[in-house]
C-alpha cells in the first residue's frame, strides 16, 4: 500500500514489510499508485520477493511523479491538434 513521502508497506500473510519512497523532484501524482501496483506486480511475477517488489515499485512510482499526467506527453501545438 503506497503512503505518499512516507513510503509502502506490504502484508503476505506471515509477515509486514515497509520500504521507504524514492526520491524525486515532484511535478505531479498522478498515476503514481497505479504505477506503484504495476511495478510490484511486475517484479513479483518475474521472480522478485516483497522487499525487492517494493523497491521496483517506489521506482516506477517514483518515475510517473516526474512528468504532467500518469505518462509523458509530446507537446502538440493546439493549432496541429485542431483546436
């Protein structure tokens, strides 16, 4: 369960596991939880345990919050977008 600055923690049934955020300079949220999910699933189903889940999913949070929306835009000028 992601829990913003403060970090995630995980139950697997036997036991609690706490894994600190990645540092970053924020620009935006968005998506950040849904790419936190992402990437501990990711990780969990190529081999990692809970720890080493955590860590690719601080990560791949971590890499959303640096760009606007929940992936990178190109910049398209309004004009080529018709609008």
């Amino acid at each position: 369960m992601p829990n913003r600055v403060d970090g995630s923690l995980a139950y697997d049934g036997r036991g609690w596991w706490q894994a600190p955020a990645a540092p970053v300079r924020v620009v935006d949220t968005t998506g950040a939880g849904d790419s936190y999910i992402a990437g501990f699933l990711r990780a969990r189903l190529t081999g990692a345990d809970v720890p080493q889940a955590m860590r690719a999913a601080a990560a791949s949070a971590a890499h959303t919050c640096t760009h606007l929306g929940a992936w990178p835009q190109q910049p398209v000028p309004l004009r080529s977008a018709g609008l």
